[in-house]
C-alpha cells in the first residue's frame, strides 16, 4: 500500500501535532480497506484548541487585510501542491470518483484552490453612513474572535474550505471538528496549512457528536457554523443560545425539479440525472425529487433509466467509475430502506437500485410513478435514489415543491420563460435555478429558508456573517 495514505493522522492543535489514547480506524466505504488512522478527540482537546485559537487571534486580526488575503492565496498554493494526494485521500475515506465526469475529488480538491484564491480577493470595505451636520459616522466589519466549525462526511474537504477560508480572511481564527467519517483529508490539509500559517491560527479536533457538542457549547467560541443534518444542526443551535454565541447552519434540502408541460424530456435528462446524482446523490443542494406533467412521466423516466443503467458504479479508485459507494452503512440502510417501501407502496423501478459490490455502493435507482406521500419524496434520501413524480396540473406541482420542512434550492425545466418564471418566484427556497441545478460559485451567496438553515455562505454577505459591525460615531470638535 502506498505509505502516503496508510498512515496516522493527528490532530493538529497551536501548530502541534496532538494524540488521545484512543484511536479510530478509517476504512474505505467501498471495500473496508484501511485508508488510515486518527486519534479520538475530547472535550479536553476542544479547550486545548479553542485556547490556542483564542492566544492565536490578536496577532492574526492585527494583520493589514492584504497580508490575510495573501495567506489566502498560499492556502490555495499549498492545496494546489498536494492535490494529488489530497484527492486520493478524499476518494478512499468518502468514496467518490477521483474524476467522476469532472466532479468527482479532483474537482473538490479543484474547489478548495478556487475558492482559496476567490476568498483572497473578497473584501469588506468600510462605509461611511448618513449623519447630522457636525457628525461622521463610519461602520467597519471587524472579525469576531474564534470561528467553531464542524463539517460532515459529504464533501469533507470542500465543505471545511467553506467554513475556514472566509473565517480566515476576516481575521478570525479556527477550531475545526471533521466529521468522524471522513476526519482524514480534513486532518492532512491542516496539517500541511500549519506549515504556512501561524500557529494557533488554524486548528482541528477529531471526534463524534460529544466533541461537536463540546465544541458548540463552548463559551469561548465567539461563532459556530455547522454543515450537517438539520436535527443536529439544531442540537449545534440550542447549544450556541447558551453563550449567546452567532451560528451560521447549513442544514438539509429536499430539492424539487419540476419539469414544466410541453418540455422535451429527454434533452433536459442529462442535467437533471447529473443535478440528482452528483456524488452519488449525497449533496445537501441535489435534485431529490422530480415533479413531471403526467403526459411526460413515461418518458422522462426511460430517458433517466438509460443514464443510469449506463452508470459505472463502483471503486472511486478505479478508472470509468463514475460513481462511487454511499459513505457510510447508516446512510446506505436508509437509501435501501426508502427504496424498498416506495416500491411496496407502488413506485415502479425503471433502472438500479442493486448492490454493487461488498460495500456500502449501490447502482442508482429510478423509480417511477412515485406519489406525494411517499416517504422517499417527503424526507431527505441523501443517496443514489431519484423518485419520479407525475403531477396533474402545475398549480398542485408547485404546492407539493413547497411542502415539507426544507427550503435550501429548486429548480424549473423547459417551458415558456414567463411561465418558468413565475413558477420559479412560487417556489420558497434559497436557490432556483432555471434548466440547471448543482451550481455554486464562490462568490454568489448560498443558503437555505425553512429548516434548511441560517444565513449564507459565499460572496461579500458569506464573508460579513463571520464579521461583527462596530460603528463609529464622530463629533468635529469645537
Ligand atoms: O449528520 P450529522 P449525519 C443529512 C443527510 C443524512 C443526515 C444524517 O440527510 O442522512 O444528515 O447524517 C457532528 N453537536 N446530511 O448523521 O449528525 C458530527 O460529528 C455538534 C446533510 O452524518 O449532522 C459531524 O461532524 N456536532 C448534510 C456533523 O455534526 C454534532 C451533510 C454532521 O453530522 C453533534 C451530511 C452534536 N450534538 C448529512 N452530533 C448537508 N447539509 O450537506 C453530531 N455532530
């Protein structure tokens, strides 16, 4: 085995690397390979941490605003110079291709440099505001001390870059909790980012959700944002309101497609196979159910069948494959398990759904003639299974695209432009995108209503959310 992946990994506290006595085993959600190992963190640590943080953090918000937008650019450097391993990794703890149609963990590796190097030239500015004759007054955006982060197991290294790199920026320093599934390219790039920046200013804890839970009750915390499941992402809020401390949480999405009438199905097919089943259907902004006039509902589910059946599923590692295993066993029970009662329920599968191999992979499933009630259509699968939803009227495929407690994004496909448009301003979600779903941009605000979460990521308003206002009032003397 290359020595380069088989190996320890600490976590990384003051610039130090730092061991528990306990030791979790990492394996590959394919083939139960051993990627490598990495300590159990503690609430200890967290303090350990969040101390070095907190010692870190007047140096680090003291330096001039382009000095921090240059460490932003080395941070991107150094991703760029390990993205080869970094890749690796992320494709044996998560399981997604390594190329994957151009979206697999090079491409995450690829937005950890992109959003890197897009974050170093965001800037918040002062502005001068109105005020009475004889009175100045100036607002600035001034960092908020300590930035909490905790990620999950999706997008592991895209998601941490998300949270660190704008914290960062604004003059902030970080303690990060990697989710226990997939702590290892997260620890690995920590580590390689210690040698660049300061000690203290950047560090990571390992652990389950008692060290999360640590971590967002800490009353020297001064923000946490969280990436996960909105159950714990409420657990992370009711203990943030302990201390008062801000949250940002990006939280699950149950995203709706509607196809609107007379729209030629099988050309708008590709993008929305390719909307549902980025990273094998587990991403919080992915198409997870399709709402189709009756007429067309036929159609649209032969044309999807044949992308899937046409799928290679199997080893991230391998050449072809195109689409990897569901992460972990819990979130392949629940794909399964929703598969099957919709299909005892009377959804017809068209195309996959069968193991492959002997790990937690699975071919994707289109499954046809799906209702409203549904339990694959009113909860969050998170995995390799799309229902296909006939609708009556457009009217009802818009209230039934709002039902439900998620509102992080949406999409309307084909149709008039006036019609897509009005059906896209009924819609309640973050995001509604037009004959596309799936894209993001560093510098175009992202985030949900509802339950899907608080606040946004991304952009000048991301980078404000980890600033407090500090306003200064100006009387001219005499
Ligand atoms: O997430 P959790 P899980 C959804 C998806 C999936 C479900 C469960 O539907 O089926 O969530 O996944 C840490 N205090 N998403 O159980 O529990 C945990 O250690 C503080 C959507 O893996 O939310 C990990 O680091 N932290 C999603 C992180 O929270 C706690 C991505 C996420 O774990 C904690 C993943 C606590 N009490 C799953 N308990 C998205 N929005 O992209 C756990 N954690």
């Amino acid at each position: 085995m290359n020595k380069i992946f088989d190996r320890h990994y600490p976590m990384i506290i003051d610039g130090k690397p730092v061991d528990t006595d306990s030791v979790s085993e990492i394996r590959s959600p394919f083939d139960g390979e051993l990627v490598g190992t990495c300590s159990l963190g503690t609430a200890e640590a967290v303090d350990a941490a969040v101390a070095a943080a907190r010692a870190a953090f007047p140096a680090w918000s003291g330096l001039a605003d382009e000095e921090r937008a240059e460490f932003c650019q080395k941070i991107g450097s150094v991703f760029e110079a390990h993205a080869v391993e970094l890749a690796s990794l992320i494709t044996r703890e998560q399981g997604k291709p390594l190329v994957a149609g151009g979206f697999g963990s090079q491409f995450e590796v690829g937005g950890c440099i992109g959003w890197s190097m897009a974050t170093s030239q965001l800037s918040l500015t002062e502005e001068v505001l109105p005020a009475g004759e004889g009175l100045s007054v100036v607002q600035r955006r001034v960092p908020k001390g300590v930035v909490g982060s905790i990620t999950p197991w999706n997008w592991p290294l895209l998601i941490a870059v998300w949270h660190i790199l704008p914290a960062l920026r604004t003059g902030n320093c970080v303690v990060i909790k990697p989710s226990e599934l997939t702590p290892l390219s997260t620890l690995r790039a920590v580590e390689l980012l210690n040698e660049t920046l300061p000690a203290g200013v950047l560090n990571v804890v390992t652990g389950d959700g008692l060290v999360g839970a640590a971590l967002s009750g800490h009353p020297d915390i001064d923000k946490i944002i969280f990436t996960g499941s909105t159950a714990t992402g409420k657990k992370v809020m009711h203990a943030a309101a302990e201390n008062i401390t801000d949250c940002s949480l990006e939280l699950g999405g149950n995203d709706p497609a509607i196809i609107l009438p007379g729209t030629p199905v099988e050309a708008i097919a590709p993008g929305l196979f390719f909307g549902a089943f980025i990273n094998a259907g587990q991403t919080c902004g992915a198409i997870k159910r399709v709402y189709v006039p009756e007429a067309d509902h036929d159609a649209l589910v032969a044309a999807l069948a044949e992308l899937a059946q046409a799928t290679v599923v199997g080893n991230g590692l391998d050449d072809g494959v195109a689409m990897g295993p569901v992460q972990n066993e819990a979130q392949y029970e629940k794909v399964r398990k929703l598969t099957q009662d919709a299909l005892k329920s009377g959804a017809s599968l068209a195309a996959g759904g069968e193991p492959v191999g002997n790990g937690f992979a699975l071919r994707p499933a289109i499954l046809g003639n799906c209702r409203q009630d549904m339990a694959i259509v009113t909860e969050e699968q998170f995995g390799p299974a799309l229902p296909i939803v006939p609708y009556p009227n457009l009217e009802q495929a818009i209230e039934w695209a709002n039902e439900g407690e998620f509102g992080l994004c949406a999409s309307v496909w084909g149709g008039e432009s006036a019609e897509r448009e009005n059906v896209a301003n009924a819609i309640n979600a973050g995001t509604v995108y037009i004959n596309t779903h799936a894209e993001l941009n560093p510098m175009v605000p992202f985030g949900g209503v509802k339950a899907s979460g608080i606040g946004v990521q991304f952009g000048v308003e991301g980078l404000k959310s980890f600033t407090d206002s500090k306003v200064f009032y100006e009387r001219a003397n005499g």
